[in-house]
C-alpha cells in the first residue's frame, strides 16, 4: 500500500509546463479523486470547453489544446534527443518470439542491444506497462461512461516517457536548456500530483490515490507490477471511489466482495466470469453450479498435472457447451500453479482434444508438445 501525501498548491502553481504567452489559471482546485472531477458542481462547469473555431492551432485556441500540442512537440524533440527508431529499436534480437523486453538488461546488452533499446524497454516500456496502463488504464476504464473534463494529464501515471529521458539525462544525453527546464516541470507534477485538468482560469488537480494495491507480474525481468486484492479496491482514493482488479483484471466489487454462482451465471463478459470463479475456487464452482465430469486424462503439455473435461449446463453459460479444467503451465511466484476453465464444444469428449483445440491444434498434436506455458 502506498500512501499519498496531498502535495502543496505553491508547489503546483509555480510550474509552467509551457511558455505560450497566456496567464497562469485564477485558481487551483484539487479534488480527491479522477471521479470527483466528473460530478455536477465540482469541476464539469468550470472546465467546459470554448469551441474551438481556428482552423490551426492558434491563441483562440482552448489552453487544454494548445497544452497537447506543446506537450507533443517537447516528446518528440526529447525523443529525436534520443535518436528513437520507432518500431526499428523493438525487433527481435535472438529466435523470432524472443524480443528485448523478454531479457535482463546485462544479457541484452551482451547479446549487442544499444544502450538505447535496453533503456527503452527496461524503463520506458516497462513504466508504461506497470504505471501508465495497469494502473492507469483500470481507472480509465472505469471513467468511460461519465462526463469527464475534456482532455486529461495524468500526473504520475506518465512516470514513463518522464522518467525515460530523466535516466537518459542522468547518463549523459545532451537535451537543450529549454528541453530540460520542460522536463524538469513535468517531473515535478509527476511527483506531486495524480490527473489533472487545466485551462484558462482554473486547474483542476486529483489527489493521488491513497491505496494500491499489486503484485508482480509473473516472466517479467524488469519488476513490472499489476493491480489485483481479494479484500476490496486495488486502487482506492480518500473519497471512496476506485476500482477492484483480479490479477489485473477489471472486476465489479462482487467478484471480490461477494462472488455466487448465480452473479456468475448472469455476467456477460467472459473475463469476469473467469476472476470470479477463480476467486471462488474451482472446486467450490463445480460442485455448487452441479457440473457434471466428462471424463479426465493426464496432460501431456504439463506432465504431472490432469485435464478435466466437464458438462457445463446450457443455463449457465449461455448455451451447452462444456469446460476444460486445466493447470496453468507456469509456477507463481509463491510456488502454486494456478487452475484455469476453458470454455470448449460440446462435442469434444476427450480432455486431450479439448487442449489441442484451446490451442488450434488437434488432440494428436498437442499430445507431441515437449510443455506448454
């Protein structure tokens, strides 16, 4: 758990992440939460947008716009800085499904990788995963429906392109004084505060979360870390609002909280369905949902594990159709391998079969599998 101390308003106010010429907002407002900043009488009426009628960017424009487009030209000349090559840097360096991000950076590094590729992946793409997009992509999520603010910045969910040229800087790359006294603003309300949303007379400013909750991701090399808790929000802030997350997995409160075969039944989206049974246990799911075994067999891709192969009832998951029990073939970081339900065709009899298919194989050919992962 992390907590977050509420950052200063001098602190804020003094950066200027941009030099267009335009006044500082009138004033601060700081709300608790990404979610505060959508309710009626907070923060939508102050922050609705002027049309935009210029058909470039000009000084008509909303400041929120010509923020984006100040922020976007600072990234790529921090970028081009930093001699990037796109998709260039991200091929493969050893057989065709190994890629960089798949290497500790001493082996990368051996293998002939620039200094610039191996910083990419272990600290810009890897912050992107663990920051940017765990942690950061849930809440968006959960904040598609409302009636956000117009354009947001996100404070310390873009850790990763800050942090990237902050290390490139430490080991020596030249960036001009413009560039770093920009960079060093950024980094700066990075550090400070979670998303927020500024315009011409006032800036909206959220609170950083006040909980997190995470575990590392399993085969990663470079620490990257996903939201998951089986006791309440993943991500939590002081006014309550957050969001719950099942081994990075997006869940409504009761597949943590409360987790039934008939919420399970009723629940469209497949995923769901999944975290909530895992929550509940398989065996637990089995016997309270009265499925019926088909038939079992050794796993030849996972030696030493079993395949289980089940009837589901047509009123469970929409239509009759059957499931393949199975051991994931990778072990957790506490030593357990975690069971997983494949939804298969209900004319499929033989376990064996039913991996092959998982897999767009026949039951022949999985059998001839050295191990699956």
């Amino acid at each position: 758990m992390h907590a977050a101390r509420r950052p200063s308003h001098r602190r804020i106010r003094h950066q200027r992440p941009v030099r267009d010429g335009g006044p500082e907002p009138a004033r601060f407002v700081w709300v608790e939460s990404p979610h505060a900043a959508t309710l009626p009488g907070r923060s939508r009426e102050p922050l609705r947008l002027r049309a935009a009628t210029a058909p470039v960017l000009g000084s008509d424009w909303p400041f929120a716009a010509r923020l984006a487009s100040l922020t976007s030209s600072l990234r790529s000349g921090l970028d081009a800085r930093t001699r990037r090559r796109g998709l260039m840097a991200r091929w493969p360096f050893h057989p065709a499904t190994r890629t960089i991000g798949s290497f500790p950076p001493q082996e990368s590094l051996r293998e002939g990788l620039s200094l610039e590729e191996v910083l990419r992946a272990t600290v810009e793409d890897s912050l992107n995963g663990s920051v940017h997009e765990a942690l950061g992509g849930p809440l968006r999520a959960a904040l598609a429906s409302e009636h956000t603010p117009g354009l947001t910045w996100y404070g310390q969910h873009d850790a990763h392109w800050i942090g990237n040229h902050q290390i490139r800087r430490a080991l020596g790359r030249a960036y001009t004084s413009l560039q770093n006294e920009q960079l060093d603003v950024w980094a700066a309300i990075a550090g400070a505060c979670g998303w927020w949303w500024p315009r011409e007379d006032v800036c909206v400013v959220s609170e950083r979360p006040v909980a997190v909750h995470t575990e590392p991701v399993l085969g990663s090399v470079h620490g990257e870390i996903r939201p998951h808790s089986g006791k309440g929000h993943a991500i939590r802030y002081a006014d309550g609002w957050g969001v719950h997350s099942w081994h990075g997995t997006r869940v409504p409160e009761w597949v943590v909280a409360e987790p039934t075969v008939d919420r399970i039944v009723a629940e469209p989206n497949a995923e769901v369905r999944r975290c909530a049974i895992e929550r509940i246990g398989w065996d637990v799911y089995i016997e309270r949902a009265g499925l019926d075994l088909v038939s079992t067999a050794p796993d030849p891709g996972n030696p030493g594990c079993e395949l289980r192969l089940y009837d589901m009832p047509a009123r469970l998951w929409g239509g009759a159709t059957r499931v393949l029990l199975a051991v994931n073939g990778s072990v957790e970081r506490d030593g357990t391998r975690r069971r997983y339900g494949l939804s298969v065709p209900a004319a499929i009899a033989d376990p064996v079969s039913a991996a092959g298919w998982s897999y767009g194989l026949t039951g022949a050919q999985y059998s001839a599998l050295q191990r699956r992962t």
